[in-house]
C-alpha cells in the first residue's frame, strides 16, 4: 500500500508495508497534488515552476509552466476537478492561464496532458478551447466531488481508462450544433479515437445544445 503526503511544501510517498517514506520533491515549493495513479508509480503536483509529473524510476517531468498553472480545484485530490488515468500516463486538469496559445479571454479551459494514441512524447492539449480559435465566450469545468447520499462523494468518471476521451461541461458554443448560449455537456476523444481524425482531437456535443435545461 502507498501513500502521498506533503509537508512543509515537500510531497512524499509512503510506503506501508516497509513503513518508509520518501522525499519526491527536492526544490519543495509544492502548492498542490493534483492525482496519482492507482499502483502509486505515478503523481501530479504543482509547485512553484509548474505543474510536475513524478514517475517511478524515471524522476520529475514538467509538464506545464506557471507558477498558477492549475487552478485552486484541481485539489486536493478526494475532491479535485483534475482527473489521472488508470495508467497514469494522462492528466486531465482547469486552467486560466492560454497553456496552448489559445486566447481563452480569462475564462477557464479543460486541458489533458499524455501521449498520443499510438504512442510518442507526451503532448498537452486544449479539450474545451474552441475549434475554430475565436476567443473563448464561457468556461469549461470538470466536476469534482459530489455527495452520493451517505457520508461519502463520489467523483465523476470524467477520463477514460486509456486517456483517449474526457466528458466536460462548457459554456461556451463549441460546435454550431450549439445554440441555446448555456453550459452543454461535451465530449472530446484523441485523433485515433472513434472516427477522430483531426489533431490532436475532436469535441463533439452530448447534450443537445439547444434546450435551457
């Protein structure tokens, strides 16, 4: 069994069965953990320089700059709005700052950092900005925690298993199917995924985008 843990803006894993902890981070500087992966090889944080990926045997990889690169709901983790998947090589995260260029007008976008489908370096993208490059118009959000009835929350299965699609809400008009100018729900999948063929991806609606519920 394994842990993560910060103190004094250090992030540590703990290891249960050899009741010993180790230091991952030895700048400090740690703000944040954003998610970990189910086997513990892998972790996302933020700290002073960006946001950071720990994995197993393989040391710390940034991958975004910005000391306010994720925004305060990306965690902590029991309730956080980043997702990490199954394999941990993909990290869905919030985000203010125009990561990709994009001119996100302040408004908050979806952004999903990993590799490719099929393999190669690791690539992050915009899932939520819009496809055409017109100034963002609404935010995008991924929903954290919500209650389930008892003392317990239950996160949202936002992110596939393979990081090849992530669910999101936007209150932006992303595609022109969308016209009733409210939040929609929305999905984006990697090229390669379903009939993908744009890069790095495609958004497409689940909702209808023209009723006012």
């Amino acid at each position: 069994a394994l842990a993560f843990f910060t103190k004094a803006g250090d992030l540590y894993r703990y290891d249960a069965v050899a009741k010993d902890s180790t230091k991952l981070t030895p700048a400090g500087g740690v703000v944040g953990v954003l998610g970990a992966s189910p086997d513990g090889e892998d972790v996302y944080f933020q700290d002073a320089g960006g946001i950071e990926h720990w994995h197993q045997g393989g040391g710390i990889t940034q991958v975004v700059a910005g000391a306010e690169a994720a925004t305060p709901s990306d965690y902590p983790p029991a309730i956080a709005t980043t997702r990490v998947s199954a394999d941990g090589d993909h990290l869905a995260f919030l985000s203010v700052e125009e990561l990709t260029g994009y001119d996100n007008g302040g408004e908050t976008e979806v952004y999903l950092y990993g590799p490719p489908l099929g393999g190669g370096a690791p690539i992050l993208a915009c899932a939520s900005c819009n496809p055409t490059g017109e100034r963002a118009q609404g935010s995008s959000t991924i929903p954290g925690a919500q209650a389930n009835g008892t003392t317990h929350a239950y996160r949202p299965r936002a992110l596939t298993a393979d990081g090849a699609r992530i669910f999101f809400n936007s209150g932006d008009d992303l595609v022109a199917q969308d016209t009733d100018s409210r939040p929609d729900v929305y999905e984006w999948e990697a090229r390669g995924a379903g009939g993908c063929v744009r890069s790095p991806g495609c958004v497409s609606l689940i909702s209808s985008g023209r009723s006012p519920d």
